[in-house]
C-alpha cells in the first residue's frame, strides 16, 4: 500500500541528501511526517532551497535596504521609469483554465490544520477557497504539517465528507497561499541554513498534490501574500518553472493571484502582471487589491476609503471628504 510505496521511495542516493536536517513531527503526526517527508519530496525541496534560497535572502536584503533608503530620504514611492514599456506597451496574459474563468466568491483565510473546517469550505458551493498556510493559520510546526497533509490528501481526492468521497474536479477551486516571504522554516536546515517558509510549504504541496490538481483540471493555483515589487514577482516566476520542470507540468500549469498589500507593490501592478503573464490565475483580478497597511507617511494625503472604487467601478460606500494618512 501507501507505506510500502513510501518505503521504496526512500531508495535515493544518500549524497542527495547530506544535510538535510529537519525536526521531528510533532505527537500524533508522526505518519503525516513521515508522508510528508519522503525521500523524494525531501530530495526536491532540498533541489529547490538549494536554487533559490540565496535568491531569496538577496531579496530580503533588497527588502531592508529600500526601506532605510526611504526613511532617510524625501523620497516618495513613483512609478518607474525603467519599466514604462511594460506599462504602457502592449502584450496579454496566457488564457485561464477553465475554472479560473469564474471565481467570484472565494472563501478566505481558511486554516488547513482544522479539517473539519476545511472540508466544510470546500463543500460550501464558493467558486473557491483560500488555504491559508500564512498568518491567518497561525504557522507553527504542528499546524503546518497538519495542514500540508490534510490539504495534499483533500487534493488527491482521498478524503470524504458527508459519505461522499471528494474529488478536486468537484469541490471549490483550492487556492494555495503559502507563507509570506518574510517567515522562515526553523524546523528545517538544508546545508546548515535555515529554509524560506514558502519555500516550504510550495514544495511540498507542488510534489504532492501539483499533479494530481493538474490532471484533475484544477489547478496547482496559488495565491502570493506580502509581495512588494515585480522582482519579487519575477522569482516567484523563476520558481513556477522550475518545479514545472522538475515535476514534468508544461509552462503555465502553476497560476498566481496575487494579493497587493503593500504600497511599494502598488506602484508596479502592470510589472508584476507581466512577471506572471504565463502564470496569471484571475485574468484582470491577477492582481488583487487590499487594504495597504505598510503606508509610508510622509504628509500624504489619502482618499477615504468609502471613497475606493472596486476593479468594477463600483464604490465602497458615499464619502464627501478626503482623510489625511
């Protein structure tokens, strides 16, 4: 059966992965950890920290170094002028999927560690459901391994609910959010370092379940938190390929939406649109708009909120005045 299977898998050649130290499971998780980390899985998360992990902390450090430079100067967050062409030039994103086509009613911030929970969403009748392995699920170690499991068997069509068994190709679309970039994975080192959380959590539900989603017609979909820039687009995209490759999908089977949270990111909406062009996962609504807390304040001067116009046109709600941020 599955541990037989499991078992054979672990026949990889052991140089593949030195250095590979990851925790313990938690109590009463010990088979989801010992699914979750396979030799296979284990070897192609190694593959994917060991290409992109010094990209990622280039990143971050990118990160810090923007934010001291606007908070030591009067600068103020603008469009780029190196990236003009993209604005205003003329190119498409690759066609939807068929069930990206409508997805107007997305059921968010859904924790995958409570199954109960997650089944109940994804049967809810929503077009999908947002699985949350970021700050809404409240990241600890045995909270993502239950996650992971649940959400990987829930793809794999091999849980049921109600007595039905349930297939991807018939409950909500499962958007997978993994963590944010900021938020590492302590409980793993891979050559001595510490793992990026998303890192993470993509690897193992792209082994697990990428496949099975694609074959089902329904996905591998993501949904990226906390970006601040099309560069960190452009990674993510770099990413995208090369689990596509590894795990034999063709170019554009990964699609993204993406949440705009930052006013940094705001700026580029047309440059990460088109960092993610293969891989956008909600036409127009790619880019999804929300409420920006990391403003930075320099007398700026704000529209009410009320007064924001959805991608629709329509507005929030009547306001006669602006309010100073």
């Amino acid at each position: 059966g599955d541990l037989e299977h499991m078992q054979a898998a672990q026949v990889i050649p052991a140089q593949e992965l030195q250095r590979v130290e990851i925790t313990p499971a938690p109590p009463g998780l010990e088979d989801h950890h010992y699914f979750l980390f396979n030799a296979e899985a284990t070897r192609f998360l190694a593959g994917l920290a060991r290409e992109f992990q010094v990209d990622i902390d280039a990143m971050l450090l990118a990160r810090q170094a923007r934010a001291v430079q606007l908070a030591g100067s009067n600068d103020l967050p603008d469009f780029s002028l190196g990236s003009q062409d993209v604005r205003e030039g003329c190119w498409k994103v690759d066609p939807l999927p068929q069930r990206l086509l409508d997805v107007r009613v997305c059921l968010g911030d859904v924790s995958p560690s409570n199954l109960q929970h997650l089944l109940d969403s994804a049967t809810a009748g929503a077009h999908a459901v947002q699985v949350d392995f970021d700050d809404g699920h409240c990241p600890t170690w045995r909270t993502q391994i239950g996650g992971l499991y649940n959400t990987i068997m829930l793809a794999q069509g091999r849980l049921q609910h109600g007595g039905k068994v349930l297939h991807p190709s018939s409950i909500s679309v499962l958007k997978l959010r993994p963590r944010a970039w900021n938020m590492s994975e302590p409980n793993i080192l891979i050559d001595g370092r510490v793992v990026n959380g998303a890192l993470v959590d993509f690897a193992l539900l792209m082994f697990h379940a990428g496949r099975a989603l694609y074959d089902a017609g329904a996905g591998p979909w993501f949904y990226l938190s906390k970006l601040e820039g099309a560069a960190e687009a452009r990674l993510w995209a770099s990413i995208f390929r090369h689990a596509e490759s590894k795990l034999g999908l063709p170019t554009g089977a990964i699609r993204a939406t993406v949440l705009i949270e930052n006013i940094l990111a705001a700026f580029e909406t047309h440059e990460i649109l088109h960092a993610l062009r293969h891989h956008a996962g909600a036409g127009r609504r790619t880019i999804v708009s929300f409420s920006i807390f990391n403003f930075i304040v320099k007398d700026l001067i704000f529209v009410a909120r009320a007064c924001l116009a959805s991608a629709d046109g329509e507005r929030a709600g009547p306001s006669s005045r602006n309010e100073r941020g």
